[in-house]
C-alpha cells in the first residue's frame, strides 16, 4: 500500500451559489492528489506523458459526505491498495477539511494508454520499481 | 420512468491536453442534462431554490467510455427510473457524440435540502405530481 | 462590420458564492460567441486547426457592468469591426440578460498562429473571403 | 506600494488542447494571487466577507505573452501601486514560469460593496491600516 497525503486551499472560483465547493471540482482536487502522489514517488506524470504513456480516467466515483466551503486548507489523502499488474491503476482519495473531517470519498481509475499506438500499455518500469517496495511482503 | 435528453456543444475550455474532455467536467454536462429535465416537467431547478428547496449531490458514478473532443456536439440523456419517495432522488444519464456512440454513463444522487433549516426534506409537492404520471401503473 | 448573437444558459458550476457568474468565466462565454459567429460564417474554428491554424489569445479586457445569475440565458453579442489584414484579429463582445440589460463588455485579441511552424501566420483565405463581403465599400 | 508573492501549480485541467493553461483560467491565478496578498497583510478576504464586505471585479485586463504548460510551477506576482482612497482598489499582476520569463501580465480592479446593502463602501479600516504603512512618505 502506499499513501500519500497533500494540500488544496478552495478557490473561490470553485464555490457555487450553495456557498460550497462544486461537486465536479472534486476531479480537479483527486487530481492534485494523485500528480504529487506520483511526483512523491520520484517521477511526475508529465514526466510520463514525455515518454509516451498517458492516462486517461476509466472510471470515478465520488461519495459527498460534508461540504467544503471558501478559503478551507483541505488536505487530500490518495492512497495506491495494490500494485497494478495489467493496464490500469486505482487511486482512492479522501479529502478533509481543516478540523479533520471527512469531506468526499472517492475513487478514479485510469489506463495507461501507449500515446503512439492509442493502446492499452503498463505502467512504466522505473514507476513500477519505486511502487513494489511499498507493496512487498 | 421519465426520460429527456438535451444537447451540449464541447468549449475549448472542457478540454485539456489529451485533446478531449476533462474528465471532471461532465459533471457539468450531467448537471445541464438535470437541469433541462426538469425544466421540461415545467419546473424549474431556480424555482425550487426560490421555494426554499436545493438540491446537493451525494453521489456521483461516471465510466469514461469513449473520449469527446472539442466542438463535438453531445447528446445528454437523463432519466429518472423511480419516483422518489424519501429525501434522495436518482438521475441516470448517457452522453452521446454525433455518431450516435455513447461517450460516458453515469449516475447522481442527489438530497433534497429545506434551505431554511438545512435538513433532509422532500420533492416538493408540484414537481412531484408532474413526475407521477410517468409513474403510474 | 461583422455582427453575431448567440446564447449561453448560466450553469451553477459558473456561478460562485457571491451568488453570480465568476468573473473568469466570461472568457468561456466569449469563447462561444467567437466560435458561434465563425460557424456563422460558414467556418469552423475546428475546421481551422485541423487546416494547421490556430488562435491563440494574445489580449483580453473586460468590464463587468451588472451581474449576471444563475439559469439566465444570457445573449452574446459578438462584431468583427475591422477586417483583419495582419496577423492578429480583434473580437468585441457584449452580454446581455433576458431583460437586455448589458451585463459586460469585452474584447478579444488573437493571432492567427501556423500549427506547423509555430510561427505567426494570415487568416485562412476561405474565411477571408467570406468576410471581405461585410467590409466591402 | 505592496508586493506579494506566491506560487500556483498548473492543473491538467487548466491545459486545453493547444496544450497551454486557457485563457479564462488566469482569472483564478489572479484570484490566488490577490487572495494570498491580503492574508499575507495579516487578514483575509474570507473575514471580510464575514464582516459584511465583498469585493465583485469591475474591470479584467490581461495580456498573453508566453504561454504556460501544464505541471510548471508559476510565480504570481500581486502589486498594490496605490492605497485605495474611494470604493476601489486596483490589482497588478505578473506571472513567471520556472525560468523567470513573463507569462501574463495583468490588472484587476474591484470594488468594495456592503454586502448588507449591496453599495459601494471602503476598504476595512484594519486593513488600511496594515496597507498604510507601505505608502508612508
């Protein structure tokens, strides 16, 4: 397993007229979480996308337990549960507002896709290596 | 079970530098497809927040089954397959590009909220009559 | 001179918790009076790019005179005023609420960049000509 | 006068497919920017909305000198050349990329309002204060 943990201040230009943050922003902030998830690991995602593999998203989904509101440091939990082994990886993310409660629960799952070809492909092998050391037994 | 669909053309700005939508931005396209499906009961969503009613989502499902790409012109379907009879209410949408091919499915669930005390209340009252008949055995 | 309307529904994900449009999402809005009056024209902004020209923005002014809200439909007014002869090409934009009620005032400059060479580039002659015939004497 | 300082990492949702930060999304740049400033002056402008003012821009003026990419880590510089006297107050911003070039260049004027009466008023007392001391003969 491997966890990673980063920060998002709310832009006020991410509220709506309910005084909270949009539903579909969450996207941006899972987003925030799993590039420096990645970037925490070594490597960057534009790094990837450099070397010709890219990921697009597959699959979300978003549970919305508090609302988060202007101005609030959420912090964005993204956790790896298992080392992907075919052409898709998962990220779950947890956000919280500054008290510590739980904002959203979400899920993303994306493939890694061989810019040249536009085909499935693996997760590239100097990502994969720093990855297994956190999921050994 | 009530069904409407509704079109939406693809700005620059959805995109991103994968040349296709932003993954987090059909939440927009779900919400313009809710929106205009209740318009057509001959409601309105602004009304409801002016009767003191709002409407937060809970939930959100999305699979990302084909990208859309810039000026594309999408085809967003809702359908609502039961009438709620609790405080929660189900939107079913499938976004379509000019072929005909489905882009994404999806799936959100929203509360209804009495704005004055911010708890869980009904559909209100109005709304609910129109829907019914598409109901009725 | 060269003179398009076209319309926008405000979405909530627009609005923010001054309960109006978020003063960076007029360039969304002009963005669709652009391509909307080059479609007009019987071009395509798309058509463009995938004939190896791009337009980037290079200046962008605004002057917010009224709020605009939630579910208006808002008209966009977009004139051509002067034919381009250079590389660059000014848009000038006016919105309007359903009460016709001026909400802002925008312009817009481009270029017209070649995709190939990356380098500053005419207006595509097709469009050109198309153009000349509002300008003529 | 005032300067200020702070950094904004380009979001993949930024980037539109000229693979370049769009240009509505320095509004929200500038936001962080004029945001950032404020507190660091020791206040904020959540708390001024709590105390009953907000502040609607009036007037955006950008202009577009390099582009920006995705993942770069951008330098949003904020200037207050003038202490407000009336209803307005005048944001000067200036955007670096990681090798110190100039990205955009900008301005954003807006106005204090009451919120309680929707009229212009002035700029919180304690806030002034802090700001005096930087315009001092």
């Amino acid at each position: 397993m491997y966890e990673h943990s980063t920060t998002v201040r709310v832009r006020y230009a991410e509220t709506d007229q309910m005084d909270i943050v949009y539903y579909g922003n969450y996207a941006q902030y899972f987003e925030v979480g799993r590039v420096e998830c990645i970037r925490d690991l070594g490597f960057s995602y534009k790094k990837m996308e450099e070397m010709g593999v890219r990921m697009p998203v597959v699959k979300l989904e978003i549970e919305y337990l508090r609302p988060a509101h202007y101005d609030e440091l959420l912090t964005i939990k993204t956790v790896i549960k298992e080392l992907p082994i075919k052409h898709e990886i998962i990220f779950y993310h947890e956000v919280y507002n500054e008290k510590k409660k739980i904002i959203t629960r979400g899920k993303v799952e994306l493939f890694f896709i061989d810019i040249a070809t536009n085909k499935r492909t693996y997760m590239p092998e100097n990502l994969r290596k720093t990855l297994e050391h956190f999921f050994e037994v």
